[in-house]
C-alpha cells in the first residue's frame, strides 16, 4: 500500500510540473523524490513523442541497489535511437545520484521497487 501511494506521488509531482528540487535538498516525500530525478532528465533531440519505464530500488543513502531496468519502452525510430533514450534515462537517474532523504522517508524507502517514467518531450 505504501509502495502504491509513493508511486502515484511520484507521478502526481511529474505530471503537476512539481518545483523541481536538487538532489542536495533534504527530500520527505517521494514527490520530492520523482521532482529531484526529472529535474535530472534531458530527453535525447529529435526523440519524439517517446518514453520509458525504469524500475529501481534505493538503499537508504540515497544510492540505487543495482543498476535501474528498462520495462515499458515506446521509442520512435530504429535500435539505435531506442537505445540512446533508454541511456539517456538511465543516466538521469545515476547523475541525481546519491539522493539526500529525510530520516523518515530514508527509513521506509530501502529495498521497495519503484518505478518512474521518463517522457519526450520534458513536459
């Protein structure tokens, strides 16, 4: 249940265009946590209207445990653009790295599995 509600923050903050947080600011929520990662983001030119699904999991540092998977991938164009979309989320998400959480979230964060998309164009 609490996996759910962190998700739909997460995509409530993406979609509501959230004030987008560095990832030295504290962060309580995990609308915190989807602000700080699209803050990150920078869609490859010419990508499209294309998006991906990562799914990952944090360690309470702030850190990821294990590289972040691809699952839900619409990329326009051939191998190669699909590819450098997906290398392009993922390295978003490894350079917000390692996020700062507050003592609460911190605690109930590690080791749940998250999933975030990642859109083009940045809306």
């Amino acid at each position: 249940m609490k996996r759910a509600a962190g998700l739909s923050a997460i995509a409530g903050a993406l979609l509501a265009g959230a004030t987008c947080q560095s990832n030295a600011a504290t962060l309580n929520t995990m609308g915190d946590v989807g602000a700080a990662i699209q803050a990150c983001w920078s869609p490859p030119a010419d990508a499209g209207n294309s998006t991906v699904t990562l799914s990952f999991s944090f360690k309470r540092d702030g850190t990821l445990i294990g590289p972040p998977r691809p699952r839900a991938i619409k990329v326009a164009g051939d191998a190669k653009a699909r590819q450098a979309f997906v290398d392009a989320a993922t390295a978003a998400l490894q350079n917000c790295l390692p996020l700062s959480f507050s003592p609460a979230l911190a605690q109930g964060i590690a080791g749940n599995v998250f999933t975030l998309q990642f859109a083009s164009p940045k809306q």
